[in-house]
C-alpha cells in the first residue's frame, strides 16, 4: 500500500496507537494541537537536523530502518555535547505519493529502536508530501549544567569519545558498493571484503550511536559534536572560546577495522571525521 491510498489521518493514526504510551513529563502527547510537557528545574536543550534525500543520504545504499535511527541519533549527540540528558522528540516527515507504506513502517521502526535506546519519547510533529523525502526533527533535554563550545581555555587537552575516521570510510565503502547492507539485522553478510573490517566501519555511517557525555561534564570545560569531521568541528570549537589548537596527527585515534582497510588500499584516500 502506497501513503497516498492510506492518508495522512490514518497515518497519524497509526503513529498515536503506536507511540501513545508517555513518561510522567508528558502531560499531553500526539494528537493535539500541540504537546504539553512539565518542565524540569533545569537548563532545557533544544536542537533540531534535516535529513534530505539526494542531499544528507542516498536510498540506493540506506534502508528505511537505518534512516530512521540516524535521523534521532544526530540529534540526540547535539544534546549530548551540550551535557544534557535528551527527553522528547518532534519528527516532521514527507515523502513522495509513490513512497510506501512498508517503507514508512520500518523507518518508524528505525525510529523506535533509537528511542529507546536513548530513552525518549515521540511528542508529536507533522507528515506532508514532497518530491523527495525530506526529514526533520526537533529533539529537547535537559541538563543542571551544560557546556558551549566557548569553555575552552589555553592549557586545555583535546580529547575525542571515539575513533575518528570510520563513518567516512563506512560512507567511501557504501558509495562504491551502492547497495542496501541490513547491519541492523546483526548478520554476517556478503561483501567484497572482510565483514569483521568492514561492519563496523559501515554501522559507524549507517546508524551511529550517539555518545552519552555524563560521565566526564565534570572534568570538561567545553564540548561539540563532530560529525561534520575532526578539523571542521574543532575550528569552530576555537573560534567561539577564542583560542588556538595543537593537533598532532599521530595522536588521532583510530579504530584497528580502519587502520586494517587503509594498509589494504594503501592507494585510496580516506578523510578524517
């Protein structure tokens, strides 16, 4: 079945049934003109990513599923760098009159994994038609502290959460192959490569997990997510506490799956971030 044959009533619909369940926080949910929370006797973050078909992502090589817990998962790490605890979600979604209604499922699947796995809820939003699929949302936290990008002081360390490097590499492997891999399913799958090398480089891209950032706020002065790349994100960081950078390149870390592919295809190049 196709959206446009099931509407966008039904549609809603199909979402209030399934995510109508709600925290204490939530006074009033889907349904309504708007969603009503009670606010916590903290700072409340607010952040909010596009996702744009032909822009942000290619569904040659994504499926809906791994859409789906993306599209949460880079919101949820902008809450993250800012040291709050993400709570609610508001997700905007339009697509094609052809798109169907198996694809809007597992998307929604893809969405539901990620909510739970950061503990959130789904207060509301809106779904429409376009051209192309065109994805939005809005994720809100909160945090009794929290840390900009302008608490960096001379003398600071640099310190990264993870390896760098992966999801580009994961996005150079899924350019060249140009097909769906379902990493969710948890599977050892056929590919031209090693899957224990090239499986955890293609999830970096496909559907990263945001890293929660409680257990060192306290020792941080300042803090970004660095999604757009180590150097891009780094230079903003500076920017806004007005200071300078020391980045030693042999310092950076990487994972062993993409030192392995990069001894492998010593003739490609693959950029950090």
């Amino acid at each position: 079945m196709k959206l446009s044959d099931a509407g966008e009533l039904s549609l809603l619909e199909i979402l209030r049934k399934r995510f109508g369940k709600r925290s204490h926080s939530i006074v009033l949910g889907i349904g309504d003109d708007a969603a009503v929370i009670r606010p916590q006797n903290s700072h409340m973050l607010l952040t909010t990513d596009m996702m744009v078909e032909g822009v942000h992502f290619d569904l040659s090589w994504t499926t809906p599923f791994q859409l789906g817990f993306k599209l949460v998962s880079v919101n949820v790490s902008d809450i993250y760098a800012m040291g709050g605890k993400p709570k609610f979600l508001l997700l905007n979604f339009s697509a094609s009159k052809d798109t169907t209604l198996e694809f809007f499922s597992k998307f929604f699947d893809g969405i539901e994994t990620a909510m739970k796995r950061y503990g959130i809820s789904l207060i509301g939003g809106d779904i429409s038609a376009s051209e192309k699929i065109v994805l939005s949302a809005t994720v809100t936290g909160y945090a009794k502290k929290f840390l900009a990008r302008r608490g960096a002081r001379a003398g600071d360390r640099i310190y990264v959460t993870g390896h760098t490097g992966d999801a580009a590499c994961g996005l150079a492997l899924m350019k060249g192959l140009r097909r769906k891999i379902a990493i969710e399913q948890g599977k050892k799958q056929k590919f031209p490569l090693p899957w224990e090398i090239v499986s955890p480089l293609i999830e970096r891209h496909l559907m990263p997990v945001a890293r929660d950032s409680q257990g060192f706020i306290k020792a941080a002065t300042s803090m970004i997510d660095i999604s757009d790349g180590l150097m891009i994100d780094i230079s903003r960081l500076c920017r806004e506490s007005k200071v300078g950078a020391l980045v030693y390149a042999d310092k950076i870390p990487l994972s062993n799956e993409l030192q392995l592919y990069r001894r492998s295809h010593k003739d490609r190049y693959i950029p950090y971030g």
